[in-house]
C-alpha cells in the first residue's frame, strides 16, 4: 500500500511540471516528505516510466550533461485521480482505526 | 560518487542492460549526486542503498531492462505428433485403397489361374539320354518305365507321359515316365 503511495506522490509533484531525479526529491521535501524509503525514488520512476505513467525527455542543463526530466502522462493523471481517491478512502478507515486506539492508549 | 556510479555500471552489464540505456542512467545518477553533494544531501540520503550493486539491480529490474533466465528447453512433442498423424493418415489411406481395390474385383468371376503351366516336349523317338536332358529341363523327376537299371543312351523313346501341356499345381511335382527299348 506504501509502495503505491509513494508512486501517487512521485506523479503528484510532476503533474504540474516536469522535473529531473533530484529535484523531485526536492520538491517531495519541501512537501513534507523527506524520507523517501528504502531504494530511493529511482527505481519507482523506472517502473511507472515502464508503465507509461511518466513520459520522459532531455533538457540541457547547465554546464554539464543533459537532464532527464519526467512528466506525468495522460494514464499516469489518471492513475493519479484514481489513486487520490483511492488513498482518501483508506486514510479515512485507516484514520478511524488508528484514532481508536490512540484513546485507548492515552 | 563515482566509485557509487561505477559500480552501478559493472552491474548494469553484468546484468545485461543494454549500453545506452545502462548510460543513460549512469549519467542521470551522476548529475543528481553531483548536484545533491552539493545541496549537502549524502548518497545514502538521496538513494536510500548503499549497495550500488544493489541498487542498480534494483532499478534495472523496475525498469524492465534485466534479461529474464531462459526457460529450460522442453522436449518438443509436436513433431512427433505429427509424424504420428501422417502415420495414421497412410494406414488408412493404404486400407481404404486395398478395399476399394478389392471390392472392383470382387464383382468379376473369379480366375483360378495355374500355379504353372509346364510344356513337356515330345521327346519319343529321341536316343534315350538325349531325351532325359530334354524333359530334365521342364519337368521336376522323371522315371524310365521297362528296365531302367539295364537302359543305355543308345536305347530308343518309345513311349512318354505326359506329353504336351499340364499344369503344374503346388505340391504336385510334374513327373515325366519315359518307356525306352531298342527301336
């Protein structure tokens, strides 16, 4: 289930604008998450790239090679709303449950 | 960093990974690093592995660039099959044709034709020895009738049987009995 999270907020930060590797990581920092797990973000990119989720392209960078951007695709916006959805539902069970036994706990 | 990207490429080849696209990501790997070293974000930060080895698999794999392991080679059964079939279609093709074959003769009157049909020369009045050698060749025993054990080559033919055509069935030897005397 986290897995797939993880891949909702990769899509989530390029749906807008398309962004390279790193600046993803930046841009889910400065969303608020800043762990992003075990085995980093490159090989979740590689699968949804091998999904068709994110298109790709090059763009010159300064001084040094090419960057390889990623942008959310048509399926991969749709894969996105469903999976907003989808995660909303669970957050507000998940929320349920865990509420519960934190009284319980406190 | 390097030493990290490095790595990463001798695994992309020894996994298989196609050259260009095992470059592409070196060089996409090698500009975050740079670019992250210099935000102050470690590798172990920004790739959450420390095992590039590992990594790199890891991200081959999702991206569908690792070579799955053929398959162990299955015996093919299909040409026996059809080996098979061409076998069973020959038996009854064949079968088919011997009775078919056997039902447009079945109609006609049946022809009992001779197991042989021997000629049997007319060897009376040919010198005793020469008229053996004669019958010798055509027919399968002879016997001299009269005093064979005091018969010469001289003596005469004077009487034969049979003489002319007979037919010569299985297991019926044709038998010539030749009678000599002085003529």
């Amino acid at each position: 289930m986290l897995r797939g999270v993880l891949d909702l907020c990769l899509l989530a930060v390029v749906v807008d604008e398309p962004a390279y590797g790193y600046e993803m990581t930046r841009r889910l920092r400065e969303r608020g998450l800043s762990t992003v797990g075990e085995g980093s973000i490159y090989p979740l990119l590689g699968r949804l790239e091998r999904e068709g989720l994110v298109a790709t392209h090059r763009e010159a960078s300064d001084g040094g090679p090419p960057r390889k951007y990623y942008s959310a695709s048509p399926s991969g916006r749709r894969a996105l709303s469903e999976g907003v959805r989808a995660w909303r539902d669970v957050r507000g069970e998940v929320d349920s449950v865990l509420a519960t036994i934190e009284a319980e706990v406190a | 960093m390097t030493a990290y990207v490095e790595e990463c490429r001798q695994e992309w080849k020894r996994l298989g990974v196609p050259d260009l696209l095992a470059e592409e990501m070196a060089t996409e790997l090698e500009s975050d690093l740079a670019e992250a070293q210099a935000d102050g974000v470690s590798a172990a930060e920004l790739l959450g592995e420390s095992d590039p080895r590992r990594f790199a698999a890891n991200w081959a794999g999702e991206r569908g660039l690792v070579r799955e392991p053929a398959p162990p080679k299955r015996r093919r059964i299909w040409p026996w099959i059809v080996v098979a079939l061409f076998l069973v279609l020959f038996v009854t093709w064949t079968a088919l044709q011997t009775a078919g074959h056997g039902s447009a003769t079945r109609g006609r009157p049946v022809e009992v034709t001779p197991s042989r049909r021997v000629s049997v020369p007319n060897v009376i009045g040919m010198k005793a020895c020469k008229a053996l050698r004669t019958v010798a060749h055509t027919v399968d025993d002879w016997r001299i009738a009269g005093h064979p054990y005091g018969s010469t080559c001289d003596e005469t033919v004077v009487g034969q049987s049979p003489v002319g055509h007979v037919i010569r069935r299985d297991g019926h030897p044709v038998i010539v009995t030749l009678r000599v005397g002085r003529s």
